[in-house]
C-alpha cells in the first residue's frame, strides 16, 4: 500500500513538473496553450488580490506621506503663531511703557519741582495684617525715611518707613497705620484719608475726620491736601466708593478705592524732593 502511494506521489509529481515546464514555454514564446490558460485561470484570483494588495499597501503610503506633510506643517504654523503671539506680547509691552512715559512726562511737566527717583519693586510683604513691600533703590540713590512713593500718573501708593543702602520699605495707603491728610477735590473738603484693616483686605481705605454738616458723594476724587509734609498737595488718593456711618452717629465716613492698583505694581516713583511752587492743572 505503502508502495502505491509512493507511485502516485511520483506520478502526480511529474505531472506537475510536465505542466509548469508546458506553460512556462508557453509564457516564453507567447502562445497560449491548454497548460497556459488553465494556470492563468487558476491564478487569476491570487494576481488580483496581489494587485489589491499592493494598491491598499501604495494608500497606506501615501497617507502617511500625507500625514507627515501635515504634521510638519503644523509644527510650522504653531512656530508662526508662537513668534506672532510673542510680538503681539512685545508690541503690548512697548505700547504700556510708551503710555507710562508719557504720563511720567505730564507729570514732570506739571510738578517740576519733583526731583524723582524711578524703583522697582522685589518683594511685597508676607503679613496678613500689613500691606507693604520692598523696593530695589535706597540711601545709596537718595531715598530717605518718609519719601512719598506714587505712579507715573501722581496716584499715591504710599511712603518709605526704612530705608537700607540698596534697598527700602514702603508701607502702602490701606496699611491700617497708614494716614495722610486728604481732600475732596468737588467740594473742597478736608478730612483724614487712613487704612483701616477691615477694608485693607479689599484694597480699600477710609476717609475719616469728615465734618459732621459735610455730605459725601459717591464717585469724587479724593487728593492729598498737604497737611502733615509727607505727601504734596494734589496728588491722587482715590475715589469715594461708599459711604457709611460712624459709630457714634455723629457724621459721614467714606470708603475709599486707591487710584493706584496696588496689585498691578511692578515700578512706581519715589518723590525725594518737593518744593512749593504753583502746580498746573
């Protein structure tokens, strides 16, 4: 049995071997013959999936000649909008200290007997129950105890109560110790603009010592009267926001938003000398 099988292996074998040298003579000299067409019949399936195949195989290519196109397209316009975004932020800049001297430049104009001294600040003071912080000038460049500190516009922001060789200390407007003379620029009225901790958290100061008659109003400006010799006459304190009652009854008091936006400082001006000449405006 084992014998037959064999036979028939060999058999069939050499017909095989018969069929492929009949159709590959038939490929090589161009004519078709029995051997050819059946085995172009019997292959015409495989070649038809190999095409598939190797058309499927040329997209898969291609879309990721595509994606890489893309994405090293979109590496290129993030790059773009990173340098536009960048000059947007510098033009911003360049605008902001453009307006910061020109407002510095009115306010030399208007006060020239300001001798001022331009610091930046370096640290704010950590205390829940004080507003302070520090600036990078002192006695080195002339900055002396009780200096008045204000912005490039003349808002007040405060007065320096140490100062070291390189640097000093300045207590703002809401600081509860704070206190300055002040007055109602509509009306004319004088009264005692100091920080009050239940308002300091808010940024705020009160405005105290008002006549018992006098009648506050909402949105007038308060400036600084003069009194004491710490900070000029003129100077912009704020705007009244509130009005309340005092204890006692006797009398308005008023709430006080500073001008200056303390939480904004980054450079501000120390008034080391002041005269007392006619101020414009």
């Amino acid at each position: 049995m084992r014998k037959v099988w064999k036979t028939t292996g060999l058999v069939v074998l050499g017909a095989l071997v018969i069929v492929l040298i009949f159709t590959l003579l038939g490929r090589l000299t161009g004519r078709e013959n029995i051997f050819t067409r059946s085995f172009q019949t019997l292959s015409a399936p495989a070649e038809k999936l190999f095409a598939s195949g190797a058309g499927k195989l040329e997209e898969v290519r291609a879309a990721l000649r595509d994606y890489e196109a893309l994405k090293a397209e979109n590496e290129e316009l993030k790059a773009m909008i990173a340098d536009m975004d960048a000059e947007v932020r510098r033009s911003q800049g360049a605008n902001a200290e453009n307006d910061r001297l020109r407002q510095l430049l009115e306010l030399k104009r208007s006060h020239t007997d300001y001798v001022l001294l331009d610091a930046s600040i370096i640290s704010w003071g950590s205390s829940n129950w004080s507003s302070t912080f520090d600036l990078d000038k002192g006695s080195f460049s002339g900055v002396e105890v009780g200096d008045c500190v204000i912005t490039e516009n003349g808002f007040v922001v405060g007065v320096v109560t140490e100062a070291g060789l390189y640097s000093c200390s300045v207590r703002t407007l809401v600081d509860p110790r704070a206190a300055m003379g002040a007055t109602v620029h509509s009306t004319g009225l004088t009264a005692v603009a100091e920080g009050d901790f239940s308002l300091m958290t808010a940024g705020q100061l009160k405005l105290t010592y008002v006549f018992e008659n006098s009648v506050l109003e909402l949105g007038d400006t308060v400036l600084t009267s003069g009194a004491g010799g710490v900070y000029p006459a003129g100077l912009v304190i704020g705007k009244i926001s509130g009005i309340g009652t005092e204890e006692a009854g006797y009398g308005q008091y008023g709430i006080v938003t500073p001008a200056a936006e303390l939480q904004n400082l980054s450079q501000v001006f120390l008034i080391l000398e002041y005269g007392e000449v006619e101020h414009e405006g």
